[in-house]
C-alpha cells in the first residue's frame, strides 16, 4: 500500500458564519493509503464528506449537492504525512 495525497476541490455548500449563510468553497488535502490512485481518491472523497457532516458550521442540507473534485494526486509520500494527520 501507498501514500497518497490527494488535494480536493469542494463546491456547492452554505456556511453559517456571525448568524450568515454563505456559499463556500474550499480546497483539503488528504493523505490516505490506497493501492492505487482510484482507491486513494475514493477514500480522500469519502474522509472530506465525513469531516463535513461533523462540522456544526455546515448546512446539512447541501451535502448530497455538494461537489468535490481532483485537483491533484501524488503518490509515494513518507509515512510521517499521513500520521500528522
């Protein structure tokens, strides 16, 4: 198994931030084992969903909306980044 990190795109959520909801997007890199780049990206999406649904600030409505595209892979990273995590 192989280190990744793969860097997300998400779009297409409201955060309420001092009472306002706002449209958000953001960027996250995850770092993930993964055999192969396809599995890596599968396991990044779902960590980012997951994290999301635990955020208090997020609106719950907008998750099965919400988009969250590759923007880059990168495969072979020491140990030591994934488990600053």
């Amino acid at each position: 198994m192989t280190v990744y990190r793969v860097t997300l795109r998400g779009e297409g959520i409201r955060v309420t931030f001092e009472g306002t909801e706002t449209p958000c997007g953001f960027y996250k890199n995850e770092f993930v084992w993964a055999k192969n780049s396809e599995q890596a990206i599968d396991r990044a999406r779902a960590n980012a969903a997951a994290a999301l649904r635990r955020n208090a600030a997020v609106n719950k409505a907008d998750l099965p909306g919400l988009s969250l595209k590759v923007d880059g892979i990168q495969a072979g990273l020491r140990l030591q980044n994934l488990l600053q995590r």
